[in-house]
C-alpha cells in the first residue's frame, strides 16, 4: 500500500485524477479528516473539503512505479 498527498482543488483536476486512476483495476481511497471515500467516485471527492490537500492511499501491490507516474501532477 502506498500513503500519499493530492491536491484537487479545482473541477478540472478532479475530473482528470478520476481519469487517471480509472485504469487501473486496484482500490484507490480518499482520507479527509474521519471520511474515507472512493477515490474513483467523483461525487465522492465533492463531498470532501478540496481547500486543502488530502490523504490517498493506494492499495497496490505490482505496478507502484505507473501509478506514481499517472497521479505525479496531484502530488503535494
């Protein structure tokens, strides 16, 4: 598993991150605070405080490497 944080704070990025992550077939979740939430699911993120960054855990086992790729312009 991997723990990072991701910035969404505008409708653009929103929509691309769940672009992005959609790919892959493994489970993506979105910690903000005491909610956990899909991270594929976009009506998910808008329920989340977007002013500030929020906590992705990626559960991953192989292909760590393309997924920090794809997600490198949300990085905090």
């Amino acid at each position: 598993m991997i723990e990072v944080q991701i910035s969404l704070n505008s409708i653009d990025k929103v929509k691309s991150f769940v672009n992005a992550i959609t790919q892959f077939d493994f489970d993506f979740d979105l910690i903000s605070g005491r909610y956990v939430i899909d991270a594929k699911s976009i009506m998910g993120i808008f329920s989340l405080d977007l002013s500030k960054p929020i906590d992705l855990k990626i559960h991953a086992e192989e292909g760590k490497e393309e997924v920090m790729e794809v997600i490198k312009p949300y990085l905090v």
